[in-house]
C-alpha cells in the first residue's frame, strides 16, 4: 500500500494517474495515426490484424476470442471486422461446427500487410525516445496494473 501524506492535495489534475495515462493515450492515438495512415488501418484495426498476425498459419480465428484478446465487445468489433473485410484484409465466415460462431481469416492481402506493418512498432519506439528495455519495463508495469485493476473491479462486483 502507498503512503499518504495529509498534508498533499491529492485532488489535483496533475496527481491523477488516470489522467496521466489518458494524456499518453491520446499522443499515443496521434502518433498511431501518422504511421497507419501508409497502411490505411486504424489504430484498432490495427490491432485486431496483430492478432491475426501472430499465427503464422493464418488459420481461422473465432470473434469471441479477438474480442477477448483486444478487450472488445462484439458491438466494438463487428464494424471494425466489416470494414477490414471490406478493405480486402479479412474474410468473415460461420463456423461449420456452430452457426452462431463467426470466424476470421486473413486475406492473402491481409497476410502481405504485415511486411509493410513491421516499420509501426519501430516508428512507435522512435517516437517515445525510450530504450528497448525502458519500453519492455512500462509495457510490463502497465501489463501489472491492468491486472490489478481487473482484480480490484472483481472485488467490488
């Protein structure tokens, strides 16, 4: 547990985590945009081809589990799955074994996009001015908040 001094306003803008972390998402958001905008994706498009992208066999990959991957809703993620398949990226079928499960599969078009993609995380580690390990080091702290704050909202549910 952290110590609070009585005597420090806690109630500042400036001593908000939260606030602090969404300052550095939205610069994120913009730096995510210029180096996208090559590769006609958006940010969360993005992500969801990352997903795609760690199987190198490309096999199909059900809704329900890039939802639960990317943090996402189905709601959140029908659209951007519609205007990748529209873009040619994606193809969304019905599984065999159960209608009410769609799969997504890269496109050949999709699976060539991650060569071109390769140049994101390097222009991202650009941007931060950070070292590789400075990186590695707040990916895994905010990796252990998150999940600090996923068992602290299960707590209170």
């Amino acid at each position: 547990m952290t110590d609070i001094r009585p005597d420090e306003d806690f109630l500042r803008l400036d001593r908000q985590i939260c606030f602090s972390l969404n300052a550095a998402s939205r610069a994120f958001g913009s730096v995510y945009r210029t180096l996208l905008k090559d590769l006609d994706l958006t940010y969360p498009q993005y992500l969801v081809m990352l997903v795609l992208w760690e199987d190198p066999e490309h096999a199909a990959l059900p809704v329900k589990h890039l939802g639960e991957r990317l943090r996402l809703d189905s709601g959140t993620l029908s659209p951007l799955l519609k205007r990748l398949e529209a873009n040619g990226l994606v193809r969304r079928e019905r599984s065999a074994r159960d209608e009410r499960s769609v799969n997504v599969t890269l496109t050949e078009a999709g699976a060539a996009l991650r060569e071109r993609a390769t140049e994101v995380p390097r222009g991202i580690a650009r941007a931060t001015g950070f070292e590789l390990a400075e990186i590695e080091d707040l990916r895994e702290r905010l990796n252990r908040l998150t999940a600090a704050l996923d068992a602290a909202t299960l707590d209170r549910a």
